[in-house]
C-alpha cells in the first residue's frame, strides 16, 4: 500500500528492499504499477539474478552498487600483497590502466581544450 502511495504521490522509482528470490520480486511487480528498481548487491539478502530477468518480470531498473568496489578492494589487497612480496610494480603493470588508456576514458583532450578555450 506504501509504495501504490508513493507511485500516485509521483515518486520517480520504487525501490523494493531485502527481496530473498525471484519470485518475490516478480509478486512485488504485480501489485505495483509504478517503476521499479531493483538492488543487485553482493552479499545480502537477494540472490544473484540477471539484469534480463529483472527486466522480463518488469523492472525498468537495476543498480549495481557494490561490485566494482568490490573488485577494486580485492585488486588493492593483491597489488600491495605483490609489493610487500616483491618489492616492486614490475609484475602488475599488465594489469593497469595506462596514463592513455586513463586520459581516453575521461575524456582528457576534450578539458584541455575547455581549459584552453576559458583562458582566451
């Protein structure tokens, strides 16, 4: 009742918390009309289930918002791991990101042409 509420209050998303299965998320879409989100988070309450389940059962969004912090956790542990072991980043270089590879993905070139385009 809650959440039909916050739909008709014009509530931009639903975000239904600590569902155990894909069952429940699926009976929660059927008694609300309302977009939905859905919390893929590691570790919790909620199995692991496909973004394209999510969508076939109508979630129209599904958030993500531990994994990559996670991985970046467990790759800082196994990069200073091989640096107190080796002393040195020789043997993790092909696992990093360039200083290119960095500067593409943000867009670098394009804040060096804004900066050079506010200083005339």
């Amino acid at each position: 009742e809650r959440c039909r509420a916050y739909v008709a209050a014009g509530a931009d998303a639903i975000f239904p918390e600590g569902l155990q299965s894909e069952a429940e998320f699926d009976q929660f879409r059927k008694g609300v009309s309302g977009p939905l989100l859905a919390n893929m988070t590691e570790f919790g309450k909620t199995p692991i289930i496909p973004a394209s389940n999510f969508s076939s059962i109508g979630y129209q969004m599904v958030i993500f918002p531990m994994t990559a912090f996670r991985i970046m956790l467990k790759a800082v542990d196994e990069c200073y791991a091989e640096l107190v072991q080796t002393g040195t980043q020789a043997g993790l270089m092909d696992r990093m990101r360039t200083r290119a590879e960095l500067y593409e993905r943000i867009e670098y070139a394009s804040y060096d042409l804004l900066d050079q385009q506010w200083l005339d």
